[in-house]
C-alpha cells in the first residue's frame, strides 16, 4: 500500500515525538510514499528540521491569516491532495492530520475516487471523523496542550532566561554537568518555541525573539 501523509504541525499542535509516531506508524502499514509538512518554520520547529532534512519530506511554511487567528484548516492541503490524486494514481491512502476545518469535501472526493482515509485518534475529534476509514492510535500521547496564560508564559520565559544566565557564568570545573544543563535547557527552550501562541501583544514578541537568540548561544 503506497501512503500520502499530510500534517499540520503548527495547527494541529503536533509535537516531535507524536510526528515520528505517525511516520513509523504509517511505515508499518506501508509504504510512505509522499508526506509534506504544513505549517513549518525553521524558528519556531527546530527540532523538526533535522527529521524533515533526512527524510526528504517536503514543507509549507506557516500560514497567518490575521494577528489573532485562531488554529485553522490551511487550505493549500485541498490543492495539494488533488493534484496528488490526478499526478499519482498509485497512492492508495491518504492520511489527514490538520487543524480545525471543514475536510469533508475533499475526504468525499477521495473517496469517490477509490482513495482510502486515514487519520490519529485523539481526544479532540472534529466534524471530519465520520469520514474516515481508520484511525491510527498512537503509541504516544495526541492531546492538543492547553494554552498557557500570559502570566504563566512570562514567569517561565523569565526563568528560563535566570537559568541560562546561571550556566553561562558558572564557574563550576565539571565540563559535563555544565554540559548537561546546556543540553536540558537547550530542550526546554525548542518546546517553548514550537508551542508559541500565535495571539502575543509586541512585549511578549520580544520575549520570544530573545529566546530565540539565546537558543543560538547556547547551542555553539
């Protein structure tokens, strides 16, 4: 069986480990013959770029469709699953994993055309799950995180900066326990960074940018 994979990782709020959970899922079922990634930023998904590199998948960028829109169906997914279906006859199932939004349409297109439909279990169904033939359940945990407050994101993004500054002027002789912490703190800054909400005021905007440049840091 040949597989196309589509997936949102922006808004469907998709982590790392969840992402390599569908792919090998998926590659136990068959063959994965083409996936592209939605939503993608180089910033924002860093620890995405090494995966999506060595697999050759290919990328959209993210799509903003106004300052404080919430998570939304990125329509490039209609066009590129139609011209999948037309140009590549040989994919036999199509697997869906995508932000809030109307799919049925194309899900019934696909259908029509003798495509089967795929998409992940999860604790926060959509209007699309009548449609599909399976879900995959995943071996990790699929719930979408709640949202932190912005209190809740400036007390952690002010730690992570007190953290960093500690490690940098430490004059600790233990090159691998400094190392260690680098490395944690290098792990908690990327997840920060992936779950970024999209609806901050220009202050929290400027948080974000210096944990990206304090990311680059501590990563020589």
């Amino acid at each position: 069986m040949n597989i196309a994979l589509f997936i949102d990782i922006d808004n469907a709020k998709v982590s790392l480990p969840v992402f390599n959970d569908i792919v090998q899922q998926l590659r136990n079922r068959g063959k994965l013959s083409y996936v592209k990634v939605y939503g993608f930023n180089e910033r924002k998904h860093i620890r995405f770029g090494e995966v999506i590199e060595e697999n050759g998948f290919e990328t959209a960028p993210t799509m903003r469709f106004k300052k404080r829109a919430k998570s939304q169906l990125d329509t490039r997914i209609f066009i590129d699953a139609v011209k999948l279906f037309y140009t590549s006859k040989h994919i036999d199932e199509y697997c869906f994993v995508t932000g809030v939004g109307d799919l049925v349409p194309l899900l019934s297109f696909l259908r029509a055309g003798g495509k089967n439909l795929l998409t992940v279990a999860s604790e926060t169904p959509d209007g699309n799950d009548h449609m599909y033939d399976a879900k995959l359940v995943l071996d990790v945990n699929y719930t979408k995180p709640t949202k932190m407050t912005k209190s809740q994101l400036n007390e952690k993004v002010a730690a992570i900066s007190k953290r960093s500054q500690e490690i940098m002027n430490s004059e600790d002789e233990d090159d691998d326990k400094i190392q260690s912490q680098r490395n944690a703190l290098v792990k908690e800054i990327e997840e920060l960074l992936e779950d970024k909400p999209e609806d901050l005021d220009e202050q929290e905007e400027e948080m974000f940018s210096s944990l990206e440049s304090l990311l680059e840091i501590l990563k020589i």
